[in-house]
C-alpha cells in the first residue's frame, strides 16, 4: 500500500514539474502540404483563406508585398473606395515560363480593389512587358509605382517547385528592395500636369513609372472623374486612354442609337476606314473582332485624304447590320469631328506629333478631359455621312482587299 502512494506522489511530481517548467505537449504539426507561413504572418490571413493555405504561391506574397508597400505609402486602409490599382500581371505579362495571375489575388485580397467595386484595372501589356503594380489615391492624386524584379520572381518560382514551405518563407523575408527594380510615388494630378508640363515632361523622359507614365495618368485621372466601367475595359485593351480610344467609344455609343442590334457580333460588318484607336473600343464593346471576321481594317493614304470630300473628310467607320434571316443589309457611314474636338479643347492637331517635347502627352491629356463631358451625348461628336442597303454580293465586295468601300458607296472618287 505505501509502494503504490509513493508511485502515485513521483508521478504527480513528474506531470507538475512538467507543467512547471513548460514541458507541455508539443504543439500538433502542420499535416503534410499546408505551410504554416500566416501565424508568422497574420496579415496574410485574407489572402491565404481566399486561396487556401495549402494554395499559396510566390506571386500571391508578391500583390501582397506590393499592396502593403502602397498602403504605407499613401496611407490607405483595406477596401478604401477612393484607391485604384492598376497592374499588368495576367494580362499578359509573363516571367520565365510563369503566367501572373495569381498576383491579382494578393492585391484583391490586401488591398481591398476589385472589379467589382469598379478599382482594379488590368492593363493590356505584352507577353515580356515587366511585372509592375501601381496604386493611385483620388483625393491626394499621389500614385506609387512599383515593378518587380523578374529574376527574383522566376528564382523563387522555381524554388516553390521543389520546396513551397521554405521558398514562401524565404521570400516573406525578403526586404522591398530585394524585390523591386524600382518603387516610385509621384503626384499625377491632371490640373498639375497640364499646368507645368515642362517639369512633368522630364519624368516622362527619366521613365519614373518605367515607360508607363501616359496609361497611368490617363487612365487614374479619368477614374477619378467618373469613368464608366464599360470605358474601363476598353482602356484595358488599349493601355492607355486618348482622344482617339474616346471616339471610338462615342462612335459605339452613337451605333446603338441609330442602328442598333440585339445581337451586335453576328449581325454587325464593321469597316475601319481609316483606323485609329478608336476600333479597340468597337471591339471591345461589340465583340466584332477580326477573328470573327467581323472588323476590316482598310488604310487611307495621304492622297486618297485630299480628295475626301469636305462632309466626309473625318470619316471614320462603315457600319452594316444583316439581321439574320434577311435578304439585304443595311448600313451608316459615320464621322468623327475632330475640327470641334480640338477646338473646343482649346488643342492643335500638329500637337499629336511633337513627340520630343511635352505636346505629344499635353494636347492627349486635355483633349481626353474635354470629352469626358461628352460620353452621354455622342451625337453632338459624333454624325452620319450616308445610309444605304446592300445585298450580299456587294457586302462581300465592300470587304474584299483592293477595294475602296468609300468609292463603292459614292463617297469620294
């Protein structure tokens, strides 16, 4: 009996010693797969339960990075409505063999943006463009910019391959500079710009948002006055807002007026004669790509400009509707006025050309403000040269290569 409570005394002695001196259980491990990387970075939790834990990857920590840099920067805080942030990753821009969408996620989920919410724009770049986000404030108008460093990137990418817990972990030590070719804040307000071009135009030339100065003003700007969303995705294609992309989005607006269609893709011939930026917009809104042989692009040379007629020398797109079912189309030529574009704006058209000086980026810029009062009133921009019909036959001639459509429909000689 005295054995058995002297061995009862020890091992209450042994488990309060334990206790004592913090020798409880070790803490159960992580099952197999999932990284415990958010308890040693709890700001990472709205990412990591948007993705999933066990999803996480290099590029999720990079949108991450990049977002908490700009909050810092512009002392914002998660979901502020008067932020947009603007970036290149996914749309299309590549590292190495990696696509870069999942960037996007890290900015959402860190940031607060969305497109939802109207605040994350996605700039069309090609495939090898550089990775860089970029954050701008509508009330301060300050932008900060920041481009990733794609060897970093790709080293780290290929590490998660091979080991995803230690690559996430390395890289969330990594220090801004380490992951970032360049991290600038500029003050990007139209009025300030315009106002001081001069001062602007040597940032333009140092490259201080890496050659992306014109799509970011641009585009921030206009966002900041209102732009609709519809004008937003067509500014992701294009990379930039100008008076040329505005006309094409006052040209569509105008279209739908005065010769609409419930099924725009399929029964819409659009000819681009001559083009300018303002047929990203018509494909962007209609859907009539060149793949689905729905948009003709046709040059205009210097000479065939002179001998437009002077009612038709804006002449900017013939549009055919061909409801399906029937035997004829029928059709508008439209026109753009630029005569009033620049007059109103108070800008020359040997402006545009300036490109070793400040013009090139000023008479876009004012021009691109002006019109903004005109995205609900196109027909004030925006006319019609002509209607007609068509049968099929001429249809196909209109589009065949060769042929002036502006001749085949008596427009000019």
């Amino acid at each position: 009996m005295k054995g058995k409570t002297i061995v009862t005394l020890l091992a209450l002695v042994i488990l309060m010693s334990g206790t004592l001196l913090g020798c409880a259980s070790p803490a159960p491990m992580a099952p197999p797969g999932e990284v415990p990387i958010v308890s040693d970075y709890p700001d990472l939790k709205p990412v990591a339960d948007f993705v999933g834990e066990e999803n996480l990857s290099v590029l999720h920590l990079l949108g991450f990075k990049a977002s908490e840099r700009a909050i810092s920067k512009l002392g914002f805080e998660r979901g502020d409505p008067n932020i947009l942030a603007l970036t290149d990753a996914g749309y299309i821009a590549e590292i190495g063999d990696y696509t870069t969408e999942k960037a996007l996620d890290g900015i959402m989920m860190t940031a607060g943006t969305s497109r939802g919410r109207g605040n994350l724009v996605n700039v069309h770049k090609p495939y090898n463009s550089p990775l860089w986000f970029a954050f701008f404030d509508k009330k301060s108008k300050d932008c900060v910019y920041l481009e990733a460093d794609s060897r970093v990137i790709e080293d780290y990418l290929n590490r998660e391959k091979t080991d995803r817990d230690t690559a996430l972990t390395d890289f969330m030590e990594l220090k801004d500079n380490e992951i970032f070719t360049r991290v600038t804040k500029e003050n990007i307000d139209a009025d300030k710009l315009l106002n001081n071009p001069e001062a602007w135009q040597e940032k333009m030339v140092a490259k201080v948002f890496g050659g992306n100065e014109f799509s970011l003003f641009t585009i921030s700007n206009l966002w900041a006055m209102g732009l609709p969303n519809d004008f937003l995705k067509v500014a992701e294609l294009h990379d930039h807002i100008c008076p040329g992309l505005t006309s094409g989005y006052l040209i569509a607006e105008y279209v739908k007026e005065n010769l609409p269609t419930p099924d725009p893709r399929n029964e819409y011939t659009v000819i681009a004669i001559p083009p300018w930026c303002k047929d990203d917009a018509l494909i962007q809104i209609f859907e009539t790509n060149v793949g689905h042989k729905r948009l003709y692009v046709k040059h205009l040379t210097k000479e065939q400009m002179g001998q437009l007629p002077e009612d038709a020398k804006n002449v900017a797109n013939i549009f055919i509707r061909w409801p399906e079912g029937a035997e004829k189309g029928d059709g508008i030529v439209v026109a753009f006025d630029w005569d009033k574009a620049y007059e109103g704006s108070g800008t020359s058209p040997k402006d545009l050309k300036s490109f070793d000086t400040y013009k090139w980026w000023w008479v876009r810029l004012k021009m691109d403000i002006w019109m903004m009062d005109y995205l609900d009133k196109p027909e004030e921009l925006i006319s019609t040269i002509k209607t007609f019909t068509v049968n099929s036959e001429e249809l196909e001639n209109l589009k065949a290569a060769g042929v002036n459509p502006l001749v085949e429909l008596g427009i000019m000689p």
